[in-house]
C-alpha cells in the first residue's frame, strides 16, 4: 500500500484516468453533502490564505498500464468526491466561458477535465457508471442531456451558489475558487498493490460519504469475483435486470435488498443475525453467474411474498395478502423455502397452500391467545431445520409441538380479544376473511369498507340507558371484542345512532356480516356474546388447527 498526501491538481493533472467500477454505486450525493464541500470551500474563500483543507482519502489500484494505453486506476473509495469536484469544475469553466475568460475555461477544462491530447474515453479524467456516464460525460462535453440525475441536480445547485457570489467581481473570484479547489483541498492517496485486497479497504473506509448498506457491500463482493473487462456485461445482462426486480412500481413500494439476502441465506434454517449478512454472504463459494441466477430466481419468489397481488394463482393471492397483514415477516425465509419446492415440483399445490394456512392459523391463533411473538425470529429457522421429505406434515408437527392452540383454547379467547385496539391489522384481516367465506353472487367493493361498532366507541346518553346500570363495565369489556365489530360503507352515517336505526342501515347491506342484525331485537351484553361465540366458531373453522 502507497499512501501519500496530495491535492487535486496532483491528481486531476497529467495522463492519467480514474475509473469508477460498475460494482460501486451510481452519484448518490444529495444537497446536504453538496452543501458541506461548498461550505468548506467558503471558508477558505473568506480566509484568503493558503490554507488547505482535507477532504478525506481517496483508495485505488492500478488498472491497465501499459504503454500504448492512457494510465487508468480504478477507484475504490473516493468516487462521490471525486465526480462531485468534477461537476464543481465543469461549473466553473461554463461560469468562466459566459463571463468571457476563455483563457481560464480552456485551462479547467484541458487539465482537470479532459486530456486535449487524447480522442474518446481516453479523453475524460474520470469514467462513471454507465447509468451516470451520459450525464456526468454531457456535463464535461458542455451539453448535459435532458433527465433526471443528481448529477444534473448537483451543476445547477453549484452554478446558483457561484453565480451569486460572482458579482462584479467575477474574474477574481472564479480565479481564486479554482485555487482552492485545485491547490488548497488535499486528500490522502492510497494506492493498492497486486496483492492487497482492495475490498478490505473498501469497507472499512466511507468517510463523509453515504453509508453503505450490507446489499451494497455485497454487490461490491460479487463483482470483484469478476475480471474487471467482465464486469460491464455482467452489469448489463444479469446484474442490472435482478436488482430492477426489487425496484420500486407505479403499484408497489421498493424492496430492500439487504432484507432479501438476509432472508436469502437463512431460508434452510441457518440464522443470520442481522449486521452479519455481508459476512455471511461472503463465505459462499459459488461463482457470480451462477448466484445471480439463483439469487433472480429467489427474488421473484420475495417479490411475490411482498407483493401478493403478482402472484398467478387466486387462491395463493388471497392467502399471501392476510399473511402480510400478520406482520411476521420472520417467518419469510420460510415462505422462500416453501415456493422452492413448490415451484420445483416438491410439494402439490394443495400441500403449499396447506403449509401456508398452517402458518397462518399458528400467528393468528398464538396472537389471540396472548403469546409472545419475541422468538419467532429463531423459530422459523428451527422449523425449517425440523422439516423432512414429507414437508407439510413435517411442518405442521413441528407447529403443534411449540404450541399451536386448540379450538376450546382458542374460541375462549377470540370470544374476550379486544381484537380492534389491540390488532387493529388482523382485525380487518379477519373480518374480510369471514366475509369472503361465503359465496357471493357480486364481487364485494372491500376497499370502500370501514370497521363498524356496532355498540360506538364513545357512549351517547341514550346508549348509556339502553345498556342498563352495569353499561360502563359492559363498554370496557366488551366494546372493542369481535361480537361488537362489522363491517360497513355506512360508518360516518352510523356513528353513535342506537341500534334500532343502524340496524335498518345495515339490513341494506349486501354483506352476509350484517344479515346476522335482521333478527336482533337489542344490542346489550348477552347479543354481543351471542354473536362473538358464532364468530367464534365460524374463524377457528377458517383457521384450523390441522
């Protein structure tokens, strides 16, 4: 390792290029960084000497360096900084040309910009990801492209700050800005050897840069497995296409990719805790073209679990959308093991879906009857572990033997469950699920559906009276219990009306929910129990305990 203390004009100047490799990130800094660099760069314009100021270290190794060819090094840390003082240059030699001092123009841009002595991409000083290249090398050329980038976003917030400070005075100043940039921040330059590991570098040293995230790390693992005149194909043809799985839609949210190699690697039952999945990751011994094709293949497998809606089958849609309202997103490797081999031909449809309800039916039934849900995070694992060739089976025994609630046990609890306070997620989940239990000749509209009380949050004088003299003690006991819920289009309408009238409301209803009021004289304790003991039996049957 070389390290040597240098400033930019040391660097930028002479043959020499510095390449950002496809496995860093694309220019991500944002104004609060931009803001920071002009702010220093400020400081020492107020100062008026020739003070330096240390703007971090820079890590590379040598690239090709032959003699026909312009000497190139390959960045490893120190990329933002870098493209961020090239746009700052490209600013001030636009600012310099428009303001008429040609001659300082064509100084910036023919030693720190460009190499006037060579053609193509030999030419430019820094080369950037493919995704930044058209803008970051419009930007050089004079004539950015249209588009998002922060790239662009990054010239017009440094061409504001210059231009204002500019003034009357613009020769002198701009002068003295390019001075500081190019003589007074300085950088530590470490050149790596043949030998050392450059990622080792790279991940111990971010400085004032974005954090990385462990995805990112392991993106930078898996590229540096591949020859450097690899990369840009595999970029492009593999690389590229599995990250935009994760990507966020006009329909859906974006996915983490940390949340997916962590859930990735722990899907046959080994845990990962949750700062270790880089490490994890670097211990597979697989090469990258085979692992981004069974890392896509598993994404898909997430993207579906995250996004029930894309999947193919109806009956898999409707039971992936009430696993996402359970919040047990530990239990996700899981569900990536269970779509392998459903997806392989391992286990039948009617097996995966079995192996998904009993899944269910463990959160829901454990929740209601007041278990903790602290250890789920190693208890998925020890399920997969625990799974043998009969995989259903397997895992429904395992399920039973870390306390799967029976029915009595279970309809005992729903029955008192301040279900609408305490799970307000499941509680929708469960009423729609009631719903949808029962053949309906018209699709039912549920996004235009709220949960009704049926005996109000807040008491009226009137309900008080009707409740009788134990009404407050009836309130908080039973209020926000299943036998007191439903669900309606009417809510505003209803409100805290007495039963009487919401009860000609909902027999408008075409919820098979509400046809259950049609018959109810009064609405007190013993119909709310009534009610939550048929509701009872009616979810212990859509969750069975298999």
């Amino acid at each position: 390792m070389d390290a040597k203390a240098q400033r930019l004009h040391n660097i930028l100047e002479g043959e020499k290029q510095y390449t950002i490799p496809v496995f860093q990130r694309y220019y991500s800094w944002n104004q609060k960084h931009w803001t920071d660099l002009w702010n220093d760069i400020l400081s020492l314009l107020e100062e008026g000497i020739s003070k330096e100021h240390f703007i971090g270290a820079f890590v590379c190794m040598a690239g090709r360096h032959t003699p026909d060819a312009v000497p190139d090094y390959i960045l490893i840390d120190g990329q933002q900084r870098l493209a961020t003082i090239t746009i700052l240059l490209c600013v001030l030699r636009d600012l310099a040309k428009e303001k008429g001092f040609q001659d300082q123009a064509n100084e910036i841009q023919e030693k720190y910009i460009i190499d006037k002595f060579k053609t193509g991409l030999e030419s430019y000083k820094i080369i950037s990801r493919s995704k930044d290249r058209q803008f970051l090398m419009g930007l050089i050329d004079g004539n950015p492209p249209d588009g998002e980038s922060k790239i662009i976003e990054a010239s017009q917030y440094f061409r504001k700050e210059i231009a204002s400070l500019i003034g009357t005075h613009s020769e002198l100043v701009i002068k003295k800005l390019f001075t500081i940039i190019t003589k007074q921040l300085s950088l530590v330059m470490i050149t790596l050897s043949d030998d050392e590991n450059p990622f080792a570098i790279f991940e111990t040293l971010n400085e004032r840069g974005l954090r990385l995230e462990e995805s990112d790390l392991i993106r930078n693992h898996i590229f540096m497995q591949l020859p450097l005149n690899e990369q840009d194909q595999f970029d492009r043809e593999a690389w590229t296409p599995f990250e935009a799985i994760f990507e966020k839609t006009e329909q859906f949210e974006a996915i983490k990719l940390t949340d997916f190699y962590r859930d990735y690697l722990m899907r046959n039952g080994e845990y990962v805790k949750k700062n270790e999945t880089y490490l994890k990751f670097k211990a597979n011994n697989i090469s990258p073209q085979d692992l981004v094709r069974n890392l896509k293949r598993y994404g898909k497998f997430y993207t579906v679990i995250h996004r029930p809606k894309t999947a193919d089958d109806p009956m898999i849609v409707e039971i992936l959308e009430r696993i996402g309202h359970l919040d047990i997103t530990t239990s996700y490797p899981l569900l990536l093991h269970l779509f392998d081999k459903y997806d392989g031909g391992v286990l039948s449809q009617d097996d995966f879906l079995a192996s998904l309800h009993a899944l269910e039916s463990f959160v829901i039934r454990r929740s209601i009857c007041g278990e903790s849900t602290r250890g789920y995070n190693y208890l998925f694992p020890a399920a997969l572990r625990a799974l043998k060739s009969d995989i259903r089976s397997s895992l429904v025994t395992f399920f039973h033997e870390k306390g799967w609630p029976n029915d009595e046990r279970f309809k005992e609890a729903l029955r008192r469950f301040e279900l609408y306070a305490r799970e307000p997620n499941k509680c929708r989940m469960i009423l729609e699920a009631l719903e949808k239990s029962v053949e309906h000749k018209e699709r039912v509209d549920f996004a235009n559906l709220t949960i009704e009380h049926i005996m109000p949050q807040t008491l009226t004088e009137e309900w008080k009276q009707e409740l009788g003299e134990k009404w407050e003690h009836i309130f908080e006991t039973w209020v926000h219990t299943i036998g007191n819920l439903t669900l309606t289009g009417y809510n505003p309408e209803m409100s805290r009306k007495l039963f009487s009238e919401k009860k000609i409301q909902l027999a408008e209803s075409n919820l098979q929910l509400n046809k259950y009021f049609a018959e109810i004289e009064v609405w007190d304790k013993s119909a709310i129990i009534a009610r939550g003991e048929k509701l009872a039996e009616e979810i212990a049957k859509i969750w069975e305990r298999q």
